[in-house]
C-alpha cells in the first residue's frame, strides 16, 4: 500500500494489501498451507529469533492472515494485530499474555455473558482473579487495584446494557501506574477509536460486525503501540522479566529493533503459538471480505437502530429502552463523548409483564432470528437472562443489566418498515 489511509471506507478496500505480486490478483488470495519453505538455514534462524519477522507455520502466523491483522490495526490505529479462532480466544489471549498465576486484573461488571463467565470461573482456576466493578464510576477501577493489578476491562459497548465505557478516565487512572487498560471494541468498530482515549489494547470478535454475516467465528487483538511497557517494571513482568518460553527474551528489550510491538508480539509467539487457538485462513479471508463494507454497514445499521429506539420508547409495552441514542445524563455524555457516527445496531428493551412477556415475545417474531449473535446483516433478537446470561445469579444479573423481561436486539439492514412490522406484531400478541 502507497499511502496511510485514515478514512475507514478506504481502509477496508485497501489497507495492508494492493496485489499479489506473482499473479497481480487483487483479491486476497487463501493461503492454505500449513508450513513455509525457508531459504537457508540462516533464514529460518532469524526467523525463530525475530531478527527478521516472517512466516513459519500457519498456527503462529498465515499471509491470508496477516492481510486481515493488518487492515483491522489501520482500522482502530493500531501498529500491529493478531487474528485468532474465536472472540472468547481473543479475550483469554489478552489478559493471559500479562496476568498469571496470584495476578488480578480489574474488569467492569457490565460485561457479555460468556466474558463474565470466562473471567469468574475459568480464570479462576487459573489462579487469575478478576474484580469486577461498576464501570460508571471509574474510580472504582482505582479502589479494586493493588500491587497484582495486570490490567484493566472493559466493553466499549456493553452488552446488553449499552452505556458507554468510560475510557479516557479509566485509561487515565492506570497509566501512572503502569496498568493498560484493554477494551472490547465488538459492538462498536468504526463508531469509536478507543486508542484516541487512551486505550492501550483493542479486540473484537470478528464474528459479529466485522464478518457481518454470520459465517465465520473468529477474533482479533490490536496493540495501539502507545502504551509504555517499560515505565513499570515490576507491573508488567510478564514484558520485562526474561520469558522461559522464548529462550529467555525479554520482550520490551527484544522488539526495540522492530518497533512498540512487545505485547502483540508476545502474543503471537508465546500465547497463540502454544494454546493454538489460530484462525483458519478461509475465515480470515472472510473477514476480508465483511471489512470492504464495515463502514457502510455499521451506518446503516446504527440508522436502523436510532429509529427503531424511538419507535420502542413509545410503545405502551415498553417500559424502558437500552441504546446510545436515547441515552440520558452521564450515559448520553459518554456517548456523545466516544461515539462518532453513529450509535451501533445493538440496543435492549423491557418489556412489561416480566420474564413470560419477554419469551412470548421472542417467540412471536417472524422475520427476526431467534439466535445467539449479533452485528448479522440480518435483525436478531435473544431473551438475555435465560440464554446468553444464564450462567449469571441474579446478583449478577442485575449488575450486568439483565432484567428478567429484557430482550437484546441486534438491529440489521432490513428496511426500517419491516423491522418495524415484525416488531409491532410480535408486540401485539404479548399479554400484559
């Protein structure tokens, strides 16, 4: 690529790739291969030193691969990304490549069901606690921390609460201390920049706005490149001390030839090449093929959404609506404050008549899918507290958002009278 684009119309079409130089094929070709021919010897041992980066083997790094990694970091500004199998890997890779065994990271309560899953139990058997607070006073994240803190969480867009996050203020309280704070940017690329704010580390689960069509599993790390490593050691041994799995490579010290790339490439040659967890490249590809028309559809989307949260708040049935544009006081702020562009296609609504309205409801829609996705080019709908938030108490419920009568929508690019049909029908039949 000739020129740095910044604008994310360009950037899908062109970031990272123009052709391919032995074919002159301008579409990303799928490498499907598992290994790469080395030159010599002293080719491959600079490889496996990292004197030189390239590629080795198809679980730690693939040239279809690399094309999505490079387009998605021009997309949130970042200087390097790693692809992986799934959003849930992409989670357990960010926080796994600082925190281990007695480190804590503090992470909003407002979180996606799976995630705060993932964070209670599985990391607890790990021996990685994870403090959940109220995001919307970010000096909570402050009163969670302590000596063991790695790293801070949290969802740009919340789902299925849908309040912004408060980056800049929660990034603000770590960095003196030398904690990054990492965001979960899914519901909300294009919209908002979280390296703009502070941010130090972005991921998303491709799977959702990023493919856009419901596909393809996948997700991606991206390291803004502005975070300094070094100006904490004893917080982020992890980077500083010397890595056991990598011959004793101090990363911070190891990259400084390459650039600020000592977390992502960590990432990549320690965590994902050991656990695994890599994305196929026919998935990649896909992904590719969904960020050619990212900025168009997260418009549309966020256009369909706008609408359909006015035409819900003033529905009889409705008791409260969950989304950015209609958002009030400190949560509208926050909006106006991260978002640009648009508010996102995802939003949330309790119904009245509790937790049988909300089923019967769901059970009512014709045109909307009954499934566990969102940002599909198709409308979506799900019943939080009994599916995708099951595994929460009610305490915790309640701390992420979840009320019993409360359905997620995840609002396509149908046209706006047909998403509105179907939901005034499904609405007509419910009983209060």
């Amino acid at each position: 690529m000739s020129k740095n684009y910044t604008n994310p119309e360009t950037i899908g079409l062109h970031a990272g790739w123009r052709k391919d130089e032995n074919t002159n094929s301008v579409a990303v070709p799928i490498h499907q291969t598992t290994s790469y021919q080395f030159d010599d010897c002293d080719h491959a041992a600079n490889l496996f030193a990292l004197s030189e980066l390239g590629n080795i083997y198809s679980r730690i790094m693939n040239p279809t691969v690399a094309v999505l990694e490079d387009r998605i970091a021009a997309l949130e500004g970042g200087v390097g990304a790693l692809a992986v199998a799934s959003g849930q890997a992409a989670s357990t890779v960010a926080i796994q490549n600082l925190a281990t065994n007695g480190d804590n990271i503090v992470a909003s309560a407002h979180l996606y069901g799976g995630t705060f899953n993932l964070f209670k139990n599985v990391f607890s058997d790990m021996g990685i606690e994870v403090r959940f607070v109220d995001p919307s006073d970010p000096e909570n994240f402050l009163k969670a921390t302590d000596e063991n803190t790695r790293a801070y969480y949290g969802e740009v867009l919340p789902n299925p609460s849908f309040e912004v996050f408060p980056i800049a203020e929660v990034a603000a309280l770590g960095k003196p201390l030398g904690i990054p704070l990492i965001v979960d940017n899914t519901a909300a690329p294009v919209i908002c920049k979280p390296f703009d704010h502070g941010a130090a580390i972005s991921m998303h689960s491709t799977t959702k706005y990023i493919g856009g069509h419901g596909t393809s599993i996948g997700g991606i790390i991206v390291d803004s490149g502005n975070f300094d490593w070094e100006a904490h050691p004893e917080r982020q041994p992890a980077l500083n001390n010397p890595d056991p799995s990598y011959g004793g490579a101090v990363w911070t010290e190891a990259v400084k030839p390459l650039g600020p790339i000592a977390y992502i490439l960590k990432a990549r040659t320690t965590i994902l090449r050991d656990m695994g967890a890599a994305m196929s490249p026919f998935n990649a590809f896909m992904f590719i093929q969904g960020l050619e028309t990212l900025a168009l559809r997260i418009r549309e989307h966020s256009r369909n959404a706008d609408e359909i949260a006015k035409f819900l708040m003033s529905h009889p049935k409705v008791e409260r609506v969950s989304h950015p544009s209609v958002a009030s006081d400190l949560a509208k702020e926050r909006a106006d404050k991260y978002l640009s562009g648009g508010c996102g296609g995802l939003m949330g609504f309790e119904i009245k008549g509790g937790i049988e309205a909300g089923k019967q409801f769901i059970n009512s829609l014709e045109m909307f899918y009954h499934v566990a996705n969102i940002g599909d080019s198709r409308s979506l709908a799900i019943h939080p507290a009994s599916t995708t938030h099951s595994q929460l108490n009610e305490e915790e419920l309640l701390s992420a958002g979840v009320t019993p009568g409360y359905v997620r929508l995840s609002i396509g690019l149908e046209h706006l009278d047909d998403i509105k049909d179907d939901l005034s029908q499904a609405l007509d039949k419910v009983s209060v």
